[in-house]
C-alpha cells in the first residue's frame, strides 16, 4: 500500500508535454481525475484526453492522477489527493474498477459510496456501456456512455456549490447520469448516450515522449464496428459507426503541428483501412514528416500503403488478430479471412518492410476442441516457415460479455484456463516464434466483474484495502441477478 502523503514530484512528466489546444489554467471546484493505470498507459487513452479538456474548458480544475510512478500527486501541480474534494475515475476496462477501489482506499478515500461523507466519487468510461453497475457501490454518480455529451451539465450541476444531496438528486435528473443511492429506490429512464463522432473532438490533449507509444499525437478517425464479431463488444454497446471527415483530420494534424513536436500520428479507429480517405491522410502525414501508427489492423484491409507508412518511419512489428489457427473456429467467432488469406498478406507485408507480426490469439472459446487450440502453433510455425517474420503469438481467455451474442456461452474459469494454458504451451518451440500469455488471474476477474452487480461491486468496495477474490466475486456475480437488477433499475436494454 502506497503512502498517500510521501512526497515525490511529477515535474520530469510535466517538462516533457506539449498541449495540443489551449486550456484553460484555473477553474474552481477542485477535481482528482483519475485513470487506473501508470502514465505511460493512461496517457494514450483519447476518451481520458477528452474527459480532461472538456472539465478544464467547461471551469471544472481537473488535475490528472495515475497509478505509478507518483499515485496520490496530481501530475499538474503536484497536489495531494486529501486536498479534493471530488473524484471522478476514466474507467475503461472491467479490471479499472477494482483499481479504482484500490486506487481511493491507498489514498484514505472509503471505496464505499455508504461509508462517505464528504467526498464525492463519479465515474465514466467505456466500462459504463457495459455493466455500470460495476461501480454502483463504490461511485456516488456514474455518468453512462459518451460523458462528453453529458459533461456541461455535470460541470454546471457540481460547480453550483449544493448540499450533497441536493448535488446528488440534481446529477440525477440527466438521463444519462446514474446515481446509485436514488435509483436503486424505483426503476427509472436511464441510457448510454452515445455520440456519432460529430463532436469537436477528435485529437489528444498532449504529446509526450514518456507515454507508452512515444511522442505520438493521437487522432481520432471511427467510431462503432459494423463486423459484429461475436465475442466483442464494440459492434453491439457502443453504438453506431460514425466517421470524422478529413478536412476535419487534417486541421487536428496542422493545428496541433503549429504548437508542439511530436514524430508520429496515432490513428486511433477500430479499423484504419476501412477509412475511406486513409491514403490521402498518409500522404498528409508523410509531406509533414510525421510517421503513422495505426490501433488496429484487419487483415481484410491491409495493403501495402499501410505497411510501407509503418515501415518507412522504422515501424517493422504489425499486429493482428486471428484470434484462432483454425479457419472453422475463427469463421464462428464472425472472422471471415482464412489461414491462406492471413499468410498472403503477411508475405505482402514482408516484402513491404515489415519484419515481424504480433498475432493475437484467443482460447477458452466456445465449442473449442483440443485440435483447434493445437492450430495456434501450428499456424504461428507455418507463417514463419512461410513468411520469414519472427512471429509473437499473445494468447487470452476468452470472457463472455453482456450484450454480445456470445454474453450466455460458457467461461473456462481458472482451472481449465490454466490446463489449456499448459497445452498451447507444449506445442510451441520453434526457432523464430515467441508465445505471451496474458494473465488467467486477472482475466477470471475481468469475467467477474463483467457480471458484477451490485452485491459483488459492495464486496469490491468493502474489500479493497486488502484485495478482492475474484473466486468469491464470481460466486456473487451470477448472470440471473444482473439481468434482473438491470431490469429493475430501468437499466435493462442499456447495450441494444
């Protein structure tokens, strides 16, 4: 547990940024806005750039808290966390809620909405189009959806100086603001705003060096997935497909070229060849100097602008995600391409510049046979054969979500998790091929908290300080209860 009164200074972060847009430098109503993660993470999350700007633009004084290196210190000013006297937490993974707990219990905040007084803690974030009721113990208002759409009156609502319970049964009146110890007493009208990109935001607030991605200035181009693959949540929670236009995306370059440095861009979408002006955008980028780092890549789009954009600026590893080595088992996750498809644009991409590929795969999956967790090593093995790139094969659980096609098939838990685990393993040693896994531990906790509701987010919130079981989180969050607390809170529907 961290010492929430130690000193240490951010101003090494702070020296080495460059705002993109003009903020402004007060504003009263004095807020710690948190991300659950170290900066370097934080920091390349545009829905927590966007948050920021708009609170500082709307007069709200948000100061910027991280995990690590300096968690009880605001990035801006270097000031304590006892010194605010509200919270609001970017959460956009389901694990983000336990470290959000976490996070207040170190800094001697309760993570019980119950147990507080003075305080108050809100939320928003992706996770919110999910299960809000994740964080119904634990935040006192939960903004759902796009908080940018909601962020004027919540600034005007928490700037008017009330009472907390007034504060609080103001909050409520927005629809799309959930306020737990109000609505848990009837069913109400509540739903996910969501935006069709047709906002005025659409780059980063900061370019940095320190951020994981390096002095990139990240851009928004899509929003919404119109694959409808049916593990994911993007195509059915989120909301439509909307698309920035790219006189749009060439005044966020130019504007934010004219205040700072920054090397690279950052095309933030969920899939960069399905943007319809993507090679007039590179050569943009490239008449600029700058380089070009895409979020996503679908094999179905890539071609050979993309990967010699990445390469030319020294870019040689592409991501992408078969998420199975067999063609049938991948076809029912709603992934058309097959084996074949994948290895003729890798052999592309290779004589292209890249040298090599980072292929995530998922295991767990539903109806999943021993053969088809066997094809992930055998088709890393034969794209290396084939393709001659050194291959990194990232291997995941699959967790079932609410609002996805695939939200009632069955999760693995720990035990299988880890014997399929030991499987792929053995099946991997081949020269040129490296195989990650990412953590079963944390992914039974992101399952957990998929179906938290509200008596699993009261076990988070009265057990932070010593850490949650995720064994005993799972035993409280079975799906029969979420569905009927959605219900009752007018929640139900919250992803369709």
């Amino acid at each position: 547990m961290h010492n929430a009164t130690e000193w240490a200074s951010w101003s090494e972060y702070r020296n080495r940024e460059n705002l993109t847009v003009d903020l402004p430098r007060g504003g009263d109503c004095p807020c710690a806005f948190f991300f659950p993660a170290d900066y370097k993470v934080g920091m390349t999350n545009l829905g927590f750039h966007y948050i920021y700007r708009v609170l500082r633009e709307l007069g709200v004084a948000a100061e910027r808290f991280f995990t690590s290196p300096v968690p009880y210190r605001s990035v801006e000013r270097d000031t304590l966390l006892e010194r605010f006297p509200l919270v609001l937490g970017s959460i956009s993974y389901e694990t983000g809620v336990y470290e959000f707990a976490r996070w207040l219990a170190g800094g001697n905040i309760s993570p019980s909405r119950k147990l507080r007084r003075d305080i108050l803690v809100g939320a928003g974030g992706a996770v919110t189009y999910i299960n809000p009721l994740s964080l119904s113990a634990i935040c006192d208002f939960i903004v759902l959806g796009d908080g940018v759409l909601a962020a004027r009156f919540m600034a005007e609502t928490l700037r008017a100086g009330l009472p907390r319970e007034k504060m609080l049964a103001a909050l409520a009146e927005h629809p799309s603001i959930y306020v737990p110890s109000i609505h848990e007493r009837g069913t109400h009208s509540l739903y996910n705003a969501r935006d069709g990109i047709t906002r005025g935001f659409g780059r980063g607030t900061w370019t940095t060096p320190l951020a994981a991605f390096g002095d990139t200035l990240l851009l928004e181009l899509q929003r919404g997935c119109v694959r409808g693959c049916r593990f994911c949540t993007l195509a059915y929670c989120f909301g439509a497909k909307g698309t920035r236009d790219l006189n749009l995306v060439k005044r966020d370059i130019e504007e934010a070229n004219d205040r700072c440095d920054f090397s690279k861009v950052g095309l933030v979408t969920p899939e960069a060849g399905d943007y319809a002006d993507l090679d007039e955008l590179l050569e943009f980028a490239e008449h600029l100097g700058k380089g070009v780092s895409f979020a996503s890549l679908r094999i179905e789009g890539l071609s050979e602008r993309m990967v010699r954009a990445l390469s030319g600026f020294g870019r040689r590893l592409l991501t992408v995600a078969p998420e199975s080595g067999d063609d049938e088992l991948r076809k029912r996750c709603g992934k058309r391409f097959t084996n074949g498809d994948l290895i003729e644009k890798l052999k592309m991409a290779e004589k292209c510049g890249a040298r090599s590929v980072k292929m995530y795969f998922m295991f767990g999956l539903p109806g999943e046979t021993d053969g088809q967790l066997l094809s992930i090593s055998k088709l890393c093995a034969r794209v290396r054969e084939e393709t001659g790139l050194v291959v990194i094969a990232a291997a995941s659980p699959f967790v079932p979500k609410p609002g996805t096609p695939w939200a009632e098939e069955v999760f693995d838990g720990e035990r299988k998790l880890k014997l399929k685990c030991s499987l792929i393993s053995k099946s991997f040693g081949m020269p040129g091929v490296k195989l990650q896994f990412g953590s079963v531990k944390e992914s039974c906790l992101e399952y957990a908290i998929s179906w938290a509701g509200v008596n699993a987010s009261e076990h988070i919130a009265n057990t932070a300080a010593s850490g949650v079981s995720y064994r005993k989180l799972e035993s409280l969050s079975d799906k029969g209860t979420f569905y009927t607390e959605f219900e009752r809170l007018g929640l139900r529907g919250l992803q369709n």
